[in-house]
C-alpha cells in the first residue's frame, strides 16, 4: 500500500542528508521532489499547494535541535503536515441517537459499499458490542441483496429481507420499523449506486436520508480512483450531509493520492479504510499513523492493537507456559502460529505496517507472501504424522518423500519449511528466555512462508 509515494518521498529526504542546516536552498530543492512524488501519487493539485505551501513555512522557521539532521527535522515536519492535512486525529461513529441509530452507506458501484456494509456490521456486533440490523436498499443490482444477506449470515448478523420489486424508500421505512420493534442498537442501510454520478441516483438517496434521518451518513470511496475519487466525494458532499468516508482497497495499487486529498476536499473526517476482501478487512483511520506508514514508519500502534484483537489469548498464554517449562517449540505449535497470522490478516497485512527500514531487508526482490502459501504449509504440516511434528528430527528423507507426495509438493519445499522452523524455534527460545526481541526482530527476515 502506498509503496510508491512512500519510495518517492524517501529520495525526497535524501537530498537534505549530509546537510549541517536547514537552508531556503536545500528546503526548495527538497520541496521540488515532495511536490512531483504528490502529483505522481494523483493527489489533487490544490492539495499538493496548500501542503507544499505549509511544509515550506514551517522549515523556514524551524529552528533544527542539535539532536536532530536537517533530515530528520524535514521529515519531523512533513510527517505533521500530512497528518493535519488527513484530519489530525481520529473521528469514531455517532452512536449516540434514540435506538435504533441509522448508518447510510452511500458510493458508486464498485466501490466495496456492499462488503464494507459487511466489515462495518462485524466492527459494531465485536468493537462496540451492538444488536446491529442490515439492509440493502439497492433493487438495481441483482446480487446485492443476496450478497449482504449472505454476509449477515457469515457474521450470524440480522438481515431484513428485501427484493427487486420493491420501491428503497419502503425498504427502508419497513427496516427501520422492523430494528425499533426488535430493539436493534443501529441500523445499516446498503444503497444503490452507478458507474456515475446522476441525478436520478442522487434523488433517490437524498430521499433516503429524508426518510431515516441517519446519524451517520457515511460516502463509501475506492482509493484506486485517486483523484476522481476527490470529485465523486465532492459531488456526494453537496447532495448530502455527509458525516464521514471510508476509504476503500488500500491494499491494491492504490497511490495514496485519495487518502491524502479527499478530507481536504470535502472537509469530512475519513473514519475507517479499508484493506482486502475479507471481513476483517476494516481500519479505524488515525491520521497520525497513516503519515507515518506513508513516510515509512511503519504503523506498530494499529499491528498491536489487531494483535490483541485476533490473537488466540488462551492458546497464547498455553504455549507461553510450554516454552516456560522448557518444551521444544514444535511443528503443531508452528501450524497454530500461521493460522494466528491468517486470522490477522496474513504476513502480508503485517509487513504492510512495519517500518519500511526493517521490511526492506526480508526478501529483497520477493513479492508479500499470500493466502496460498499460508495454506500450502499448512498443508505440508498436515501430512505429517503428529509423532513427526511433535518431533521434526525424525523427518529424514524416506518421510520427506511420503509427506512431498501426500501434500503435492516437491521435497524442497519440505526442506525450506524446515528451515524456517528452526528459525521460528530460536525465536521463540530467545523469548521464553527473555530480552530477546531485538534478536528476534533481526531473525525475521527468514520467516516469510514460501521463501
């Protein structure tokens, strides 16, 4: 995500290195390849102006502490600029409304409105501990009303039933009644949207608002479309009162431009982004942590705190007092560990929110490891007797053979996941030890699956 402006930006910084001072020469020369890396990334031009212009006197009346490079007071004040640009802090959902409090999801077709009507449900049944109710007012697209009720069901969320016969504004004065009977805390609205804007489309929605007096009436936008994204953003905010955007597939070849111009724009806050299909997929966005991972940072905060979230805390606390009482880290143990990875969001997501200085050296060259290879070492663990992964020494070349063939893999295959396990069982030998996760985060580099 964002990888290129993050590249961009990074050469930017290395003009000011070996550099005694911040000077109106070096910050121009500097400011020249912030602007063109902000214009590559589609960010709207009179963003890039505004920020260009804010950066510029800033550092000219930066007076550099001696513990600081010039360097590194720029990037200190670039790093302020993009997070009062993107809203400064975070900008949670109004929930506070008489039950049921109604969420309008509002976008063009193609944006993820429906799957994010989905990520949304799950973030308020398992964050905010919410009776949530969904409903698609969308009567134009045939599979949208079966996709969020398919969604619902995954989440074991409610879902009121509609179909293509019916008028969106009877759709949704029956769903609201429906959540008041049923003490529901928030009802979620899907609507229509279109390839384009038109008034039509327009009409109806603003009809819908009418109709639910939503509390929150949230523009639901496709980062990918960097600044069109700005304009669409732009022409919902003048039909409607919006509260707030979700920025959408940031994980794709996104560029950032979206994400850096659309709250400057619209002057609405970004509450949540987006990464992924999968239902966890769903960001509280924090300013502040988003210019750090797009000046390669990293965003450490928000891996923690997903951590807590999705890490298996009983299974953890077991395999603490197995290394604790001196038992050997084993394949089981190692299987279980993935499957902790997979339910974060898999490698990828994490390498995505670490610093750029640590991810550049894992695998030089090597795309983000995937679901596949996830899966494919489970697959290799699970041909496996469990007498062979409690006891990996046993795994000569005769069982090697019998696993390759069982998982539908080659015997290098079972070898470089073997490696990587001895890598692992280091790992967590220094951290059962204690103080070992400066060692452990040089170690990482090995751990990537399917490298």
């Amino acid at each position: 995500m964002l990888d290129h402006l993050t590249e961009r930006l990074s050469g930017a910084f290395k003009s000011l290195r070996g550099q005694a001072q911040l000077t109106e020469t070096n910050i121009q020369d500097a400011l020249r390849d912030v602007r063109i890396a902000l214009l590559e990334a589609d960010v709207a031009l009179p963003v890039v102006k505004t920020f260009i212009e804010d950066v510029r006197q800033e550092a000219l009346g930066q007076a550099v502490l001696q513990s600081l490079t010039p360097g590194q007071a720029f990037i200190g004040i670039v790093h302020r600029t993009l997070t009062r640009l993107m809203g400064e802090h975070n900008e949670g959902l109004n929930l506070a409304a008489q039950p049921p409090a109604v969420i309008l999801m509002a976008g063009l077709q193609g944006a993820g409105k429906t799957t994010t009507t989905g990520k949304l449900a799950k973030w308020l049944k398992e964050q905010q501990k919410k009776k949530v109710l969904v409903v698609s007012c969308d009567v134009y697209r045939p599979a949208a009303i079966e996709q969020l009720r398919i969604l619902s069901e995954s989440l074991e969320i409610e879902c009121f039933p509609s179909d293509l016969s019916q008028q969106p504004d009877d759709i949704a004065r029956n769903a609201l009644d429906y959540a008041r009977r049923h003490f529901h805390d928030v009802l979620l609205v899907d609507t229509a949207g279109r390839l384009t804007i038109d008034e039509p489309m327009m009409q109806e929605i603003r009809q819908l608002h009418g109709t639910l007096q939503p509390v929150e009436t949230l523009f639901v936008v496709d980062a990918m479309q960097g600044q069109d994204a700005v304009n669409t953003a732009r022409a919902f905010g003048e039909a409607l009162p919006l509260t707030g955007i979700i920025l959408t597939k940031l994980d794709g070849d996104a560029r950032g431009g979206a994400a850096l111009s659309v709250r400057h724009i619209t002057q609405r806050p970004i509450k949540f982004i987006g990464v992924g299909e999968k239902l966890t997929g769903l960001e509280a966005f924090h300013p502040e942590r988003m210019a750090s991972r797009v000046l390669g940072m990293g965003d450490v905060l928000t891996l923690i705190e997903e951590a807590q979230r999705n890490v298996d805390q009983v299974e953890a606390e077991k395999l603490a007092k197995k290394l604790k009482k001196g038992h050997a880290f084993d394949l089981e143990d190692f299987k279980a560990q993935l499957q902790q990875m997979r339910k974060a969001g898999g490698i990828g997501a994490m390498m995505d929110k670490l610093p750029s200085q640590l991810t550049r050296n894992m695998a030089p060259g090597a795309a983000p490891p995937d679901e596949n290879s996830l899966r494919r070492i489970e697959g290799i663990i699970n041909a496996m007797t469990p007498l062979e992964r409690r006891k990996p020494e046993l795994l000569k070349a005769s069982r090697k053979r019998r696993i390759a063939a069982g998982s539908g893999v080659q015997v290098q295959e079972i070898n470089r996941l073997l490696t990587q396990f001895e890598q692992m069982q280091k790992m967590m030998k220094l951290l059962s030890q204690g103080g070992g996760m400066s060692k452990m985060l040089r170690g990482m580099r090995n751990l990537i699956p399917g490298r």
